[in-house]
C-alpha cells in the first residue's frame, strides 16, 4: 500500500500517512504536521524498520531458517548498542512458567525482610486459627 502527495510530485511511502499524523499529533508539542515532514517522518521510519529488519536478519539465525523471527529482532535490541533503545519494546520471548519462576526467586532474594515477617504473621494467624479449630 503506498501513498502519494501532493505538490506533483509522486513520492511514494508504505507506511499510512494518516496514521502517522496522528500518532504525530499525539505529542503535545506539535500543533500542525507539514505535509513535508509528514512524509520525511514516513520516509525515515520505512527506512529504520528496513535497517532493523535487515541488520536482525544478517545477524540472527534468519539465513539458517530463509525468515525473520521475533527472536532475531529481540536479539539485535539486546545486542546491538544502536538498537538498545529498543530493548524494552522487544524483550525476549520466555515461557509463562519460568516468567513465575523468576518472580518467586526475585521475590524470596529481593524482600526477604518484608516477606519473612508478612509469612510469619500468616503462620501465627494460621496457627490461632489451627488451634481454635481444634479445641
């Protein structure tokens, strides 16, 4: 899908010149979008993704499968100190389970003091509770 401007001058983007404008003009600081910068903003985000796109493919494991994968990409932006910026926005895939596992272990290592006396206020509740049952 390409787009043309006005002016006539056919200069073609792929990227939707209106969604663009309107993530655009989501900045508070612009208040009107030139129909030039508009198409100079399009312009250089088709030819980031490309860089991106390729510099993953080149350097991931895209040869060995004939593909781009998340993982390539999510690789190049922990790798790469140009694309690290991006690193939030591409983590690396992990399973549910190990996510889990991270965040008990982060938990036992990381709050121990608050965690120890949050379960010993369980366990003395529980154990008031254990007891007036049992009488």
């Amino acid at each position: 899908m390409a787009a043309r401007l006005g002016g006539g001058e056919n200069r073609l983007v792929s990227l939707p010149l209106s969604r663009i404008r309107v993530i655009m003009k989501s900045s508070p600081e612009v208040s009107s979008i030139n129909q030039d910068a508009l198409f100079l903003t399009a312009k250089a985000t088709e030819l980031f993704v490309q860089y991106l796109a390729t510099y993953s493919y080149k350097h991931g494991r895209g040869k060995e499968k004939n593909a781009l994968t998340y993982s390539d990409l999510s690789h190049t932006a922990e790798d790469c100190e140009t694309f690290q910026f991006l690193a939030d926005i591409l983590p690396k895939k992990i399973l549910a389970s190990k996510y889990l596992k991270m965040l008990e272990k982060e938990k036992r290592d990381g709050k121990v003091g608050e965690d120890d006396e949050e379960d010993e206020e369980e366990e003395h509740e529980g154990k008031t509770i254990g007891e007036d049952v049992g009488s």
